[in-house]
C-alpha cells in the first residue's frame, strides 16, 4: 500500500499479556517514530528510529516497553506484562528524510487501538 | 524545552474563514512552526509548516508573526470535513534532538453548517 500500515488495528489483552504491535511504514522512509494516544489527549512521542538505529527512546513509559526496527524497515513495539494504564490507541509515523537533512512532512497509520481488561 | 500553547476548542460556521492560533513563546531561531490534524478515528496528518514567512498551499495558510512567538493557521472556507483536532508544534532544524515532533493537546474545531 502507499500509506503507513499499522496491524492489528484492534488488540485486546488480558492484563499481565505481552502484546506486539506492527508499523510497516512507507518503503524507502529513512525515520520512523511511535506515539501513544490516551483518550482526549494529544500524541505523545514514545521513539524515533533512524534507520535501524533508535536515536531516542525518552518517551518510554517504562521497561516494559521496547521498540526495534532491525532492518530499517518494518518496526515492532512490544509491551510486555501489559497494565490498564496501556490502554491506548498507539501511533506510527514515517518520513522520508531524517530530520536532520531537511524538514519534511511525516506519515501516519490509523493506530493500533490497545485495550488491556 | 520549546512548547506551543493553543486553545482548548473553537467553533465555526461552514463555509466561513478559521483562524487557529498557537503561541510559542520560546521558539529558537532554528525551530520549524508544522501543523498537523487528527480527524476522528485516523492518525494525524500534515497541513502545512513554516519558518519566517507565511506559507500556503492547497489546504491552509500559515500565518507567522514577526517575532516568530505566535502563528496562526488559517483556514479560508470551513467545510464540515475540517472538524477535527489542530496541533501546532516546532520541530528543530539541524541534528535529531529530542525536542523533535512533540504534540501538545491541541485545538479541537468544530465547524457548524
């Protein structure tokens, strides 16, 4: 597809459940970020990949969560033992170039919506 | 750390002009002013982004003050399909920071036919 995929969209775990979320971002995007959206409020930046490399992982809630982009492609957030407060719809985004090359416009999927019970 | 400050909601009437405002008091001179929105149920997208000068394109202007502390995104003709969520944020030129693409909470817009 032309846009950045997100699978699944829809993911429901038990608390204390590892979870794995997909980003399949635009082919030959160099940056690649991930956000959590709470209900009512603004993104909020989890990572950013460069690359394979991930340049920035301060907006991690904890250590339960961990990003990789192994091949500079594909992205996987894994949430491991899962807590209510995770609930959230979970964000991707892509750009071409990375940011320090040129200011440019990012792309994002429709969010995995994660809801622990 | 530079943040935007944008209100919480406005509303407008269709068909007629919308002027969303953001303050960023503290911008530097090497941040980028972007504006990004979120329609109900989709990720965010890209509307437009400035340095000094305003700037248009197909779907809004970017208004930028002087002294680069405020903007303003206008929208000349409100459709019901522009209801949604406007966030304004500065995103640094130059190597990767970690002050890059953070949204605030943005204005939430709702146009009235």
């Amino acid at each position: 597809g032309a846009g950045v995929s997100q699978s699944p969209r829809y993911k429901v775990a038990k608390r204390g459940q590892d979870v794995a979320l997909r980003c399949d971002p635009i082919s030959g995007h160099v940056s690649l970020f991930w956000y959590q959206q709470a209900l009512g409020q603004g993104p909020e930046f989890l990572t950013y990949f460069q690359n394979e490399a991930q340049l920035d992982k301060s907006g991690l809630p904890s250590d339960r969560f961990f990003a990789e982009r192994p091949e500079g492609s594909v992205s996987t957030l894994k949430i491991q033992r899962t807590q209510q407060e995770d609930s959230a719809v979970y964000l991707c985004a892509s750009s071409f170039l990375p940011l320090d090359r040129a200011i440019t416009e990012a792309f994002f999927g429709q969010g995995t919506r994660l809801t622990v019970v | 750390d530079a943040k935007t400050t944008q209100p919480n909601s406005m509303e407008s009437n269709e068909e007629e002009p919308v002027h969303l405002p953001c303050n960023h008091s503290t911008i530097s001179g090497t941040d980028y002013i972007h504006w990004y929105r979120q329609l109900p149920s989709q990720g965010p997208e890209y509307v437009i982004h400035g340095l000094t000068s305003n700037v248009n394109n197909r779907m809004a202007s970017l208004a930028i003050a002087e002294d680069r502390k405020s903007s303003t995104l206008i929208l000349h003709r409100a459709t019901l399909r522009d209801a949604a969520v406007y966030y304004c944020i500065l995103s640094p030129r130059g190597p990767y920071n970690n002050n890059d693409m953070r949204f605030g909470a943005g204005t939430r817009l709702t146009v009235k036919p």
